[in-house]
C-alpha cells in the first residue's frame, strides 16, 4: 500500500497512514485541541501542510535505474527550496556517502521526510560493520554451533536450505544478561557480511501518533533492500511483552501488529533476511510474537571450563597493553582456582572483575603519580607489580555476580526451548 509523506517541523512527524486522511478531513480545529489535551494521545500534528502518497515498494525498486545513472542524480526535476536549503546536487551526493540511504534516493526531489527517516534509521538502527568475530565469544560453545546453524549456513549455502529445509526466519536467544547474546548475533553479520539492523524499544518508540509502526514498516523494506541482512531486536520483551487488553495504548498495539505482519512477511519470502531477538525475560513475551520466534536457543551462564578460558583471556601470563609507556605487567595465577570461587558470574561479569584486579597494580603507583607534573611527556620511572590471586580474589568481593535465577530460565527453556 502507498505510504503518505508530509513535511513537519522536528524528527517525530514523519509518515502518515492513508487511513489518516479520512479522519484529518473531519476534524475541525476544535477537535483537534481537544486531542491535543487528551491523555491517551500522543502530540497531534497540524492538517494544514501540504501531503504526497508516495508508493515505497516502487520508489525502491526504480533504484536499480539510478544507479546506471547515479551522477545526473542532482540532476531531477526542478523544485522549490528556501534559502536556507542546500542545491540538489550537494543533497545528492550526501546521500551518496552512505549505503544506507540508498532505497531513499528516488525520493529526494520529492520529500525530505524520507531521507530524515534514512538518516534516523542510520544513526539509531544500522551498524554498518559489527567486526566481532566467533574468536571473541568464548564459551557458549553450544549456542554458538545452534547459532551458525540457524543462520550463518542457510546465508552462506542457500541452495542447500529449500524446501522443507527451509530456514529460521525468527531466532530468539535468551538467557541471563551478559551471556554475550548481542556478539552472537554481531558475529553473524561480521562472518556473514550482511547488513546489520540493531533495532531497541527506544529507537522505534515515537511520541507521534502512528509514526512507530510507519517506521518498523520502512525498517523491514530497507532490509530487504540491502539483503542479505541480519535485524537484531535487543530487549524484545520491553517491546513485544504480552498484550494487556483494553489498558494498553492504542499506539504500542497498533506497532506490535505491524512487527507481528512484518515478520510473517519474512517467513513467507525467499529474502535473506532474518531477525534475531534477545531477551532476558522471554516469560514476558507475547505468545503471538514467541509463535513467530520459531528457533529459541538458551545462552546460559559459563561453566567452570568457560570461565577459566575467559580469566586466560583476560588475564594471560604477560599483559603488553602498556608496551607503549614502556611497561608490560605478569600474572601469577591459578586459572583453575579462579575458575572454581567465580561460580554464577557472566562473562560481563568476569570481565569486570579483571579490569578491577589489574587496576589494583596501577592503584600502588599513583602516589609516585601525584607529584609528576602533567606538562612533562615522559613518565617517572614506574615499577609495576605483577598481578596476583590476591589481587583477582579482592576483585571478586568487589564485584558481585549480575542477579539471575538460573533455575528459571532453565525450567522455561525446558518447556519453550527448540535448542
């Protein structure tokens, strides 16, 4: 269906639904203060600007056409600009700049909402290389292959995924926070090439009414575009929880169903396009969007083996990170014994306990610090201590393990899990 474009002062008012027109046209002025005074609305917009039905899916698609001709791009039908706007052609090759912004192309001569709507897509949405590789997940070993099987191969060898092998459109990963969720699906792309989408409740919640589900419409279309892609919807649950009934905001409803139809659009395609979701909470999802989520892989906690590998990685025997000032820092650790008193922690959370532990052998020289002015570039002679169990151990009571019930996620991947 033709979306409508209008130009609005500010980033909210960007898109309206063709259903709107109807109800703009029966409103008197009145009636619309009285909706910009109701609680249950958002900001209303004014209906005395000028508006365009602009049809997406065609607009996108003449794109394989500019692209032959890319530099008369500037060179469109004349139209009306203030002073205060750039000439066409500099509009043009600033859009150029960014892949991103290519499905919005077409419509530069047209309307500014879409390259605005580009622009946040690009600043809040899309990481154009993710660069985590499957190196830099350590432990996960199980989620990992569930991971590559769902996704990396049915993108690197589609021919063999046809069918009744046809992929998992929709990947839920749960688990405790800071169990590496969000590298997974970044070591997707990055292994993958695909363009990445890194979509939150903040970055599609609108204050303007309709704007939401006009905006994850677009998110979808852009995806498509540029597929192969990978859309990683973090912290799903903040914006796909259940259903409240006659409580919950028109707007929040009206944008889960367009999430819900965009995603039976995926399954339906032959694109190369997958959505990734994480969540913390899967007991809070809606079951509508849980149906949809057809792969759920559980990312546990690490195991004792996991966490001495992250404490090797962290921590080795030789530390060169300060080989520039001239100084690298030894470890005398027992791997094993750290690996057995940090039970319960995330890899976040270890993490955080060896930055603090070797803080600790910076925190000895800081006095020698204190009387070294900053105006001369060559530090003081440093005697660095190397660091030590004690060391590692204090870091630990410091830093206390990221509150989870492991239990729980266990007993709900036993009875929602297909990993």
């Amino acid at each position: 269906a033709p979306l409508v474009g209008r130009r609005v002062t500010g980033s909210g008012g960007l898109l309206r639904s063709p259903g709107d027109e109807k109800k703009d046209a029966s409103k008197s002025s009145s009636d619309t203060d009285s909706e910009r005074g109701s609680g249950n609305l958002g900001p209303v917009r004014t209906n005395k600007m000028p508006r365009q039905v602009l049809d997406l899916k065609q607009m996108i698609s003449d794109y394989t056409r500019l692209e032959d001709n890319i530099g008369d791009l500037g060179k469109g039908p004349p139209t009306q600009r203030t002073g205060d706007q750039p000439p066409e052609d500099e509009e043009a090759s600033d859009l150029l700049e960014n892949k991103a912004l290519k499905p919005v192309l077409p419509m530069t001569h047209l309307t500014g909402e879409f390259r605005e709507l580009g622009n946040i897509i690009q600043r809040e949405i899309l990481i154009e290389n993710p660069e985590v590789s499957w190196s830099d997940i350590i432990g996960v070993e199980d989620a990992k292959r569930l991971v590559k099987e769902a996704v990396v191969y049915p993108l690197k060898y589609p021919q063999l995924f046809v069918g009744r092998f046809k992929p998992w459109r929709g990947i839920l990963l749960y688990g405790p926070p800071g169990t590496g969720k969000t590298l997974l699906a970044k070591a997707v792309a990055t292994e993958c090439r695909t363009t990445f989408f890194n979509i939150s409740a903040t970055s599609l919640v609108s204050k303007w009414r309709g704007d939401s589900e006009k905006l994850v419409r677009v998110l979808f279309e852009m995806a498509r575009f540029h597929a192969p892609s990978t859309i990683f919807v973090d912290e799903v649950d903040a914006l796909m929880a259940s259903r409240q009934g006659e409580q919950e905001h028109e707007a929040s409803r009206r944008m889960k169903t367009q999430l819900l139809v965009e995603l039976d659009g995926l399954t339906q395609a032959n694109d190369r396009v997958f959505l990734l979701a994480a969540s913390n909470i899967p007991w809070q999802l809606d079951p509508a969007m849980l149906r949809r989520l057809e792969k759920r892989i559980l990312v546990p906690l690490p195991g004792m083996e996991a966490r001495e590998s992250m404490f090797r990685h962290h921590l080795p025997e030789t530390i060169s990170d300060l080989e520039a000032s001239g100084h690298s820092i030894q470890t005398h650790l027992d791997y094993e014994k750290l690996a057995q008193i940090s039970e319960g922690y995330s890899g976040s959370d270890l993490q955080v306990v060896c930055r603090e532990a070797a803080m600790g052998c910076l925190r000895k020289v800081f006095n020698v610090l204190e009387d070294h002015s900053v105006e001369d570039s060559e530090l003081p002679d440093l005697k660095l201590d190397a660091i030590t169990m004690s060391d590692v151990e204090t870091a630990l009571n410091r830093t206390k393990p990221t509150q989870s019930n492991s239990e729980e996620y266990q007993a709900w991947h036993a009875k929602y899990g297909s990993s």
